[in-house]
C-alpha cells in the first residue's frame, strides 16, 4: 500500500525545492521544484517579407504551445509587457550615472516613445484602407511620424473620421504605443 499526500498551490514562474519547504517540514516530506509557466513549448521562424515594392523586411512567425489555462496570445502580449518594462531602464539613461551627459547632450522635443517602431512603415499597422490611404496622401510614412501627431491633427486629416481616428488609437495601443498627448 502506498498513501501519498500532495500539496498543490498557484505560484509565477519557478520556484526551487528549497523554498518550496515550508517551516514545519516534517520528516518524510519531499519538497520538488515549482513550474507555473502556462507556456509548454515556443518555436520561432523569421521569415523574408514584402511590404509594398520593399522585400528587404522579415517577418516573425511564433508558434506558442500553452496548457490551456492561458491563451497563446495573452501569453505573448504579457511576455512582452515583461520585456518592455524590463528594457525600460534604457529610455531614462539619465538616471544612470555616467549617461547623465549623453542624455542631456541628445535631449529634444517631448514626442511620445515609439519603443524602436518609429522608423517602421505605417504598413505594418495593418490600418484599414482608407484610414491607411488618407495618412499617406498627407505624407505620413512611418510609425514615427504617425505617434508625433495628436489626435486633433489627425482629425484635421481630410477624410480622416471619427472611426478612423479610434482605429489608429486602438491600433497604436495594440503595440504599446500612443498618439501624441495621449501619453
């Protein structure tokens, strides 16, 4: 006869035997290390991609295998929360002795962040057609120049609505990112 009892709790990430061992351990208990990761398994293909005439872009593909308590793609938005906050030291190098100079030598207008996209064509939002076209007819190329903008002067954008001004937003918030005094 074998009689086990186990003891199961919610947890982050991983957590050793060590602290899985409680302050009253009594004899014959085995503590074993913790995984609470949602995430069994990830695989990543980086493929070539075309956007217009360009064909000199890539294109990330991920493949996230989950046990079901999380869906793939909360798992990867959240794994991304974890990076940006993480990366975050590098946008206020000021804070950071020795870069203090740097930054005051490089500072300039209060535009929004655009966490690296800026350069980035306004393709790769996938906007809709008319909202896409009407941002190109005023010469709004890249993500940079779309996140510099306020949301009153996009509205000032002839052809450019309410619905289109709400897609942008939301689109911008998908990745992290904000209009202009949206902050």
């Amino acid at each position: 006869k074998l009689e086990i009892t186990l003891t199961i709790g919610r947890g982050r990430g991983y957590v050793p035997a060590e602290l899985n061992r409680g302050p009253e351990t009594t004899i014959g208990v085995i503590p074993i290390d913790s995984i609470f990761s949602p995430v069994r398994r990830v695989s990543y293909d980086v493929e070539a991609a075309r956007v217009g005439q360009r064909t000199d872009y890539d294109k990330l593909r991920l493949d996230v295998t989950t046990d079901g308590s999380i869906e793939p793609r909360d798992a990867i938005g959240q794994a991304a929360e974890i990076l940006i906050r993480q990366l975050a030291i590098f946008t206020d190098l000021d804070s950071i002795e020795g870069f203090g100079e740097a930054a005051a030598a490089d500072s300039g207008a209060d535009l929004p962040v655009a966490h690296g996209m800026e350069n980035f064509p306004i393709e790769e939002l996938e906007l809709g057609v008319r909202s896409y076209n009407c941002l190109k007819r005023v010469g709004i190329e890249t993500i940079g120049d779309l996140v510099s903008k306020s949301e009153n002067e996009l509205a000032a954008i002839p052809n450019f609505g309410k619905k289109s001004v709400e897609e942008v937003k939301e689109t911008l918030q998908a990745h992290g990112l904000n209009l202009r005094g949206d902050g």
